[in-house]
C-alpha cells in the first residue's frame, strides 16, 4: 500500500488486481517522505520506506469497541506500522484524521470469477502446478477483497473509489489525473504475469458447481459491484 504526501492520496492494495504493478508504478513519482510498503518477491525500481513505526495495539482496539474479533486479531497479529494488504479502515486508525479525511482513497477490485482463475494459477504455479482447480477451491483461500476497502464490518465502502481491473488503464488515468501523476496509458510493467500461462476465459474453466461456489463466496463483492457471470 502507498500513502503519498506529495500527491495526496492512499493506495489500498488488494489482492490479483495489478496491485504489484500499480506500486511499481507509483513507486518511480513518490517523494521521499512518502510510505511505500515492501513487494514480495522485491522487484527492481521499487523502494520500500516509511513504512515502519510504533504500533499500539490496545489504544486501536479501544477506538474499535464494536469492531468484530477479525479486526482485534487483525491489529494484533500485524507488527509493522504500514504493510502491503493493510485494510483501508485500519490506515484509517493509523493516519491523522486530516490525512485520511483530504487524501484521495482508491483501489481496485475484480470479477470474482476471473479473479479466482487467477489466483489459482498462481497458487498451482508456486506449488509446482501439481493442483487443480477443484483442490484449490477446497482449500478456501480465496482472494476476497471487499474487507481491505470497507469499513470493519464489511458494511459500506470508506474508500473514495474502487478502480475496476476490467478498466483499468482508462480508470487508472482518471485517477492519476485527478492527482496530477504524470501517465502515458501503460504502467510499463505487468508483476507476476508468469504465473499465468493458459487464458482460457473463465467462462469455459468454471464447471456449473464451481461457478456457483464463487458466486456465493464472493455474493458481497458481487452485491457492492453487480459482477456477472
């Protein structure tokens, strides 16, 4: 995630968006005093810093008293100040008021189907493409986005804008110009492209089952955007 003092605005990461690629890029207009968090694996021309500092655990859960246990372990269990899927409302905790209520917030989010694909190719990929698709989906570890850009609750959006992955370049221009960050229509880099190599459309991937057991995994990301099959 970046907080850019120069440009004014809070980068929330999320998960198989561009996210890697999108803080590369923002990564060479930064300023010094600007927080970039660590990318893993590290990639040449990003420069982490700011990022870490004092945590005070129980001072932020006293400030969430209603907050769900997800949140309270959420605080516990992260010890860096700043890192690289920090939820939107726990910058919210860490931040000045004044910066999070002037900064512009923003993000991207994905059709959960084709995001699932793509998070599986890089899971079967790192693990030696001995997966299947149907083992992936068992295992339950998917990359649900919704909770880094709402509130605790996962009730309401409290980012200013949710960039759409199938948009991207167009959306991303928008926002750059809103902030006067300098853009030509590429990014110049796309992170973790290797881990995909077969583009079927997910629509000719997903068995009916499988398609079903996204949709309700994903029903609150699919209520908040109006994704489809």
């Amino acid at each position: 995630m970046i907080i850019s003092h120069k440009y004014k605005f809070i980068f929330v990461k999320t998960v198989k968006t561009a996210g890697t690629s999108i803080e590369v890029f923002l990564s060479q207009h930064c300023g010094r005093d600007d927080v970039l968090t660590p990318i893993f694996p590290a990639i040449e021309g990003h420069q982490p810093r700011n990022y870490d500092g004092p945590v005070h655990p129980i001072s932020e859960i006293l400030r969430l008293p209603f907050g769900p246990a997800s949140a309270w372990r959420h605080i516990l269990s992260q010890r860096q100040r700043f890192y690289r899927h920090m939820p939107a409302w726990l910058v919210r905790v860490r931040v000045p008021p004044a910066i999070w209520n002037s900064y512009f917030k923003f993000c991207v989010d994905r059709n959960p189907w084709d995001k699932v694909l793509s998070h599986y190719h890089m899971t079967a990929y790192r693990q030696g493409g001995q997966l299947s698709l149907d083992q992936y989906l068992t295992r339950g570890k998917l990359p649900i986005n919704y909770p880094r850009y709402t509130d605790s609750f996962g009730s309401r959006i409290i980012v200013d804008r949710v960039v759409r992955y199938e948009n991207l370049i167009n959306e991303l221009a928008d926002v750059f110009a809103r902030l006067n960050i300098p853009f030509e229509g590429t990014l110049g880099i796309r992170a973790k492209a290797e881990y995909r190599g077969d583009r079927t459309p997910y629509q000719s991937v997903f068995t009916p089952e499988q398609r079903q057991l996204v949709q309700r995994i994903f029903a609150r990301e699919i209520e908040l955007h109006g994704y489809r099959f």
